[in-house]
DNA sequence: TTCGTCCCTTTGTCCGACAAAGTTAATGAC
DNA sequence: GTCATTAACTTTGTCGGACAAAGGGACGAA
C-alpha cells in the first residue's frame, strides 16, 4: 500500500520565473494598476535579491505576455494586454497545426454572424460613425485590392467593436487575422469581388441602423459566401493555411 | 517637397529579439519541424554569435510564445503551441479588461451551440466513447462539486473536440476558461444544479449520437441557461470576472 | 546484464564591465 | 526670469567570464 501523502510536491521554479510569476500576481491583483510603472532593473535587483540577468529573463516572460511593456524611453510599465498582439499567437498556432480553409470558414460564419447580431442590438452612434467612415475608406480605394483588403479586416474588427462584446471580439479575432489576408488575393482575382463587397458592407451598416437583424445575418452570410466563392476559383477550402500568411501576420505583429 | 524615399527604415531590434524571430522564422516556415531539437544554448551562441545572456532573453520570448519549450532534460526542442497555454494568456487578458458575466454568457451561448452543431454533424464513435466515459465519471461524483466542475469543463472541451474544427476549439477556450470555474460555486449553491448538469450532458450525446442537430442545440441552450439561472442566484450577471477566478486559470495553467 | 562511479555537458545564476541612449541638473545666454 | 546648451548621471542592451547543480554517457565491477 502506498503512504498517506504526507508532503505536497515542492515550488522549484527557476528564479526567473518566481520573478515573473510575482509581478504578475501584482498586476493581476490589481496592486499595480496597468499604466503605473515597474521600477527599473536595479530596483528589481535589489527587491528580489536576484541578478540583474535573472530580472531580465523575467521581464522577458512578461513582456512577451502583453503584461508588461517598455515606453518610448524604454521604462518598464504594467499595460492592459492588446488583444491583437495576444491573438496573433494564436493565429500562429493554427498555422502550425495546419488547419483549413473550411475550418476558418466555418468558425467565422458564426462568430461574424453573432458579432453583427450584437452590434445591431447595441451599437452606438459613434460605432455607426466608425462604421460609415469605413465605408467611405472603402468606396475610395475599390479598385486597389490591398487597400480594400485592409479596410473590410477593419470593418469587421468595428462590427465586433460595435457589439459591445469584448469576448466576442477577442474569439472571433486569431480567425479573421487568418481569414481576410485571402481578400486581397480574392478581389485580385475575382472582378466583381471589390464593388460587391462594399455593397455588402453597406448593406450591413444599413441594416445595424435600421436595428434589422434579420438583414444583418442575411447580408453577413452572403458576405461570407462571396468570399468562399470566390476563394474556391483559387484553391481548395480543404488546404490548410499556408505559411504565408504567417508572414501576413509577423508584418502586422511588428507594426 | 519632401524628397523622395531613398531609403527603408532599418531594422534597429535589440539582438535578444532578433534572435526570437529568427528561430520563430524557422519554426513557422516548418524547416524546424515540431519536436525538432534546438540547439544548446552554447549551439545558438555560435551560431548567432552573441552572448548568451542575450540568447537566453530570446529563448524565453519563445518559450512563453509556446513555439519552443524544455523536456525532461531540459534541452530545447520546438514545439505544437498548445492552445490551452496559449489561452489562458487571453483569459488573462480578459479579467484584466474586466468583462462582464454578461459577456461571457452570451459568447458562449454562440460558441457552444456552434460546437454541438459542428459535432452533431461529424463526431467520430472515438469522440462518442470520450464522451461517454467523461459521463460515467461525472454520475460517479455527481455530489462532489469541485469534481463535477472538472468533469463538465471537460465534457464541453471534448464537445469542441468532437466538432472537429480545431478554430472554433481554440476560439471557445478563452471564455470557457472563465465561464465554467463558475460551475463549482453553482453546483455548490443550487440543489438540482448537479443532476440537471449531468441529465443535460446525457441529453447531448444522445443529440451527437442521433446525429440530431436540433436536440444538440436546444439541451445546449437548457443547458447554458441552467448555468445563468444559478448564477443570478448568487450575483449580477453585469459584475465583471472577479480577480479570483485568475487564480484558478494561474493554478491550472502551472498543472 | 545491471549497477555504481567518474567525467563532461548543460542549465540557471551570479559578478563585473561598457557603450549607447535617455534623463536630470547645472550652466550660460537673452 | 525664461530658454537653450552642456555636463553628469542613470538605465538599458550586450558582453565576458565564472561556478554550482543536475543530467547524460562511458567505463569498469559484480
């Protein structure tokens, strides 16, 4: 028979990150508010009684998690985690697990058909400012399939926005990083794919201020089906994410 | 006029970062494939030719990023990044802007029907065995709440898994992650919560085994709804994700 | 073969150092 | 007194070397 358990495994965390994980802890806590500075490294060094380069390390770790960041002068501070930086890892990872075309689809029909559900139930005036603003962008470049690429990934990030739901926003984001980059190639190769875009978009912001939402998933999913048709006359729904548009993601990541 | 841009803004990234990317490039470009060694880090010190105090900063970027992590022995080796890893970073990110329960819910709501939906359709008789299984574990401890907790996490992970679209996986996590720590506190509180809990998942695989969609849907909704009523028993659904349930997400990130 | 021992490698940590860039304070001009 | 300039100090990024602890491998003994 084995023995009562009398000792409970112990903590033996490297220091780097004991370091890590208590600023951490203070962040979380809310001890240390985002905006308010960390001390320097020495400082650091002499709280905990490390190193400098163990500080280092530590700090590494916490910048790398969005927790932390260094300002124009390279001073430490507690932020609040960007999401767009924390979901390009994400992005990264379905890369590498080489999912599909047809998983992504699949997924952002239904986070972009209830991120328009909520934005036509709560968006605000200045949502639908964003919003007609995009539209504009949009109408001006219709022609230019990068520029256009870039304004309908924005328009759905304001969608989102507009639904007042941060959770929503952040799920529906690691996929569309990886979702819209095939826009461009999209409205490249399809001719009407520019202008029926915006229309759609139109469509969609006219139906988030009538508060029609019936016309809102109507319009998304034929947004959305465009998108996969014209996607098909390239290449498979059942190829799996290439690496290109890791490279996609890395360029923005830097931005 | 302003003259024309001869140059490109060079790339002035401190060396530890540099480092990080180079060996993130590889990873992703798949010419380190997952499960690959790294080198030591005297290999890398070579290689890159700076010191290692500087590669060590780099390792640890990665490391955090999941790209590449130590085994038993220590060395290093790329690896899959797990999601689970990679979203608690986010479920961090999201009691840090302090969402709502209210949000919560309602992704929720969005992202489970669409798992059942998606595993109604293609659940494999493996995923029905796991399933099946996870059910007779949860009627074992159907009084035991913190148990039954675990077991009805699990039970919607493998829902997800079932679904067999590894985006909508990994775009779930975040907000199951701080949903359903919740479930202890509700099994705890409501007396019918356990057994309704476990009749609702038995309900579900029926729904997934009967290929039934809309069963799957509606015993999902009870089932979430459920979840709701038992909250407002005990607190607003407008109060944001308290600070403890980090905790919990700490605690089981380090298992 | 299996076990234990010795040696080498690797990691985690420490110390001290220095150049570059930023910050602060003091100085001088108006 | 205000503003610009310079000098002194601080902080970061990087480097070199060092050492203890733990792991892995080779070697020989039972």
């Amino acid at each position: 028979m084995s023995l009562a358990p009398l000792f409970r495994p112990i903590d033996v965390a490297p220091a780097y990150q004991k370091v890590a994980d208590a600023i951490e802890r203070e962040i979380v806590n809310g001890r240390i508010k985002p905006g308010d500075p960390i001390g320097t490294e020495h400082d650091l060094v002499r709280q905990f009684g490390v190193n400098r380069s163990t500080i280092r390390e530590g700090i590494r770790v916490l910048e790398e998690g969005g927790l932390i960041s260094r300002d124009s002068s390279r001073r430490l501070h507690a932020c609040l985690p960007r999401y767009s930086k924390l979901t390009s890892r994400l992005s990264r990872a379905l890369v590498l697990h080489e999912v599909t075309f047809r998983e992504l689809y699949e997924a952002s029909m239904t986070l972009e058909v209830a991120s328009i559900e909520g934005a036509v139930e709560r968006a605000t005036e200045e949502n639908l400012a964003e919003l007609a603003d995009n539209l504009l962008r949009s109408e001006a470049v219709v022609g230019d399939a990068a520029a256009l690429a870039e304004c309908d990934a924005e328009f759905h990030v304001l969608v989102a926005k507009a639904s007042q739901n941060r959770v929503l926003q952040l799920a529906r984001e690691p996929a569309a990083q990886l979702f819209y980059p095939t826009t461009e190639m999209i409205v490249t190769g399809v001719a009407e794919g520019g202008p029926r875009l915006v229309a759609a978009h139109r469509h969609l912001i006219d139906a988030i201020r009538r508060r029609d939402s019936e016309a809102g998933v109507l319009w998304t999913r034929r947004h959305l089906q465009d998108w996969r048709r014209g996607f098909e006359k390239i290449a498979s729904l059942d190829r799996s994410v290439e690496h290109m548009y890791m490279e996609h993601a890395q360029a923005a990541r830097r931005r």
